[in-house]
C-alpha cells in the first residue's frame, strides 16, 4: 500500500480552565484602552466644550460651517454665517469652538 492508514490520535489532556480564555480576555481589555477609552473622553470634552457655548463665540459645525453664535437655546443655536444671515443648527453638531478673531482673519 502506497498510503498508510490514518488513526486518530487521543487528545492531550488539557487544562481548560483560565489558560484556555487569556487570550480573549486580554483582547477586551486592549480594545477598552485602544478604542473605548479615548472615544469616552473625546465624548465628554465634546459634551463639555458644547455646554460651555456662549454668545458671541466663533465655531465650526459638523458640516464645514463657519459662524459666530448670535442666539442660544436649549437644542438649537443660530449662527451668523455672512452678515444679515443666520442659520439655525443643533448644539450638538458644533464641532470645534474658534479662537476669537478668526472668522475676521478668513474673509
């Protein structure tokens, strides 16, 4: 016979215990510092710069807009984008808060 018969070996007698899932584990707790982590605190310095908006402050939205804020409510804030032009967008979808004077320097 050219080709020798082949027989099942008997599993080794392994220790399933904590060994077997360390690898899965330490995969989780990489993630959470990788991944989770930073985009918790990206979140709460973003919820914090949004809740710091004043009247008056310069800001780019989510969408590319450049405006000074001219009124604030609770969900909604305007945006003066030229003069005698307001916009109307969600808080939320400020992305960055300008230093003074910059919109100035743009145009």
């Amino acid at each position: 016979m050219i080709i020798s018969p082949a027989y099942a070996q008997a599993a080794p007698a392994g220790d399933p215990g904590f060994i077997g899932f360390l690898p899965i584990v330490l995969m989780f707790v990489l993630l959470y510092f990788l991944m989770i982590r930073p985009q918790m605190k990206r979140a709460k310095e973003h919820k914090q710069m949004v809740e710091a908006l004043q009247k008056g402050d310069e800001v780019i939205t989510t969408g590319g807009v450049l405006g000074r804020i001219t009124k604030m409510g609770d969900a909604y804030v305007s945006l003066e984008i030229a003069p005698n032009t307001e916009i109307s967008v969600q808080r939320a979808s400020v992305q960055t808060l300008l230093p003074k004077g910059t919109l100035k320097s743009l145009q």
